[in-house]
C-alpha cells in the first residue's frame, strides 16, 4: 500500500516544536514533500537535516503568521520550491494564561493577532495558491479550550473558539472550489506550553489528565497522525468537521 500522503506537498506552520514538529515527521513518513515555517529558524534547519537525512523531501522558511507579508511569502515560497501545494497544516499558536480581568491590552491584542488573524492570513494565501488546482485540505489546530471554558486561559480559550468558527465557515466558503478545511481540538499534549501551563496553573493539568478517560496527556505524534488522515484523500468526503483529539475528555 502506498503512502498515504505521497506526492503531496505540505506546508507546517509552527513547525519549530512540539506539536508542529511532530506532525512534520509523520507527514514526512507519510510521503509528503513538506515545507517547515516558523519564526526561528535554528529549530527548523535542524528538523529540516533530520528528515533530509532520513531521506524525505524537506524544506524550510521563516515567517511569521501575523503579518500578512510573511503569510504571502511562505506560501509563495512552498509553491517555489515544490511546484504546488495541496495541503496546510496550521498549528502556530501562542499561548496565554491569567484571569480575563487581568489580561493586559497588548497581550490580548498579541494573541489574537497570531491565534485568529494568523490562521485567517494562512487560509487566505493557502486557498489563493490551491484553488487554481481545484483542491487541497487544511487542517487548522484548535484545542479543547475551543469546545469549552474553564478559569485562567481566557484570552487563549477566545481566540481557540474562533478558530472552530473560522474554520466552519471556511468549510462552506471553500467546500465548492474542491477545498476541504477540518480543525482539531486536541487536549493536553506534552509541549513546551504544556509545561508553561503547569506553571501558570498550578495542579491545573494534572487534574486534566486524572479526568481524562485514557489518563495521559497525548503526544505530538499522535496529533500529526489524526492531522495526516485529515490531509489524505482518506479523509475526502469530511470537511467542517471538529475532531478532539484528547483522549477522551470531551466524551
């Protein structure tokens, strides 16, 4: 059986670390050419030696999702380098913790600049460079902070409910152009903002995972795995849908 991603291209934005990284590597197993985007660069020229050594068709860029020249410019760049692009996966994202109340001006604005208009940059150029093709798939990265509230990531949780919103309305938006656009939610995941959230939040989440049917926080693996069904012509009848990936949270 062939691999379920070969001879598409893929773009990661926020592939530097965690979640973003991993899914790189299982896209990269998967068969797809892939282009890494972040703001820095170091991380992502020694992802991109990992997975060219390994023999994988790989890339990279900087950029930075809140601004639109940048968006412009990567996207341009993975059409450069790899002839089209068929597939997003939009996973960058900045992190915030503290009471509504509380939350400073600038870092509201900051936040909803990357986690919303960033992603809405992103689908904007995405879409501009795979309607001409007549398809593609988008995967954007929510998080269960999208599905529900809870105390102490106010800002966060806003901006992860409208990415969902963005992302059903791309789903209607884009759907007739033969673009589908699906959104994840996933729960705790072992990252580096995981481990600032503990620290924001004491006890916060290991009380998230004792209440978490599997009991263990998921992996970046095992998000870019759901991400990867998502962006194969598997997943090709499934568009709009929100798909946690939690290990039972929600349920």
């Amino acid at each position: 059986m062939s691999a379920p991603l070969a001879g598409k291209v893929v773009l990661v934005v926020g592939a530097s670390a965690g979640i973003g990284a991993d899914a790189a590597r299982v896209f990269a197993q998967d068969g797809a050419k892939v282009m890494l985007v972040a703001r820095s660069e170091e991380p992502l020229a020694a992802l991109t030696k990992e997975l060219t050594d390994a023999g994988h068709d790989v890339a990279y860029t900087v950029g930075d999702i809140a601004s639109a020249d940048s968006v412009t410019a990567f996207v341009d760049a993975t059409v450069e380098r790899f002839g089209r692009l068929d597939g997003a996966f939009n996973n960058a994202a900045m992190g915030g913790a503290g009471r509504l109340d509380k939350v400073s001006e600038e870092d509201f604005d900051r936040i909803m600049a990357v986690n919303v208009k960033g992603t809405w940059l992103c689908l904007r150029e995405e879409v501009r460079v795979m309607e001409p093709l007549g398809a593609g798939s988008i995967v954007n990265v929510s998080s269960i902070g999208g599905l529900r509230g809870s105390s102490g990531s106010g800002a966060y949780q806003a901006t992860k409910h409208a990415v969902i919103g963005l992302t059903r309305t791309a789903a209607h938006d884009f759907g007739p152009l033969g673009i589908r656009v699906n959104v994840l939610a996933p729960g705790p995941t072992e990252t580096a903002m995981l481990d600032q959230l503990r620290q924001a939040i004491p006890g916060g989440v290991e009380a998230r995972i004792a209440a978490t049917p599997l009991r263990k926080a998921g992996t970046g693996a095992e998000v870019g795995a759901v991400a990867a069904f998502l962006l194969s012509d598997r997943a090709s009848h499934l568009s709009g849908v929100i798909l946690p990936v939690d290990g039972g949270f929600l349920a």
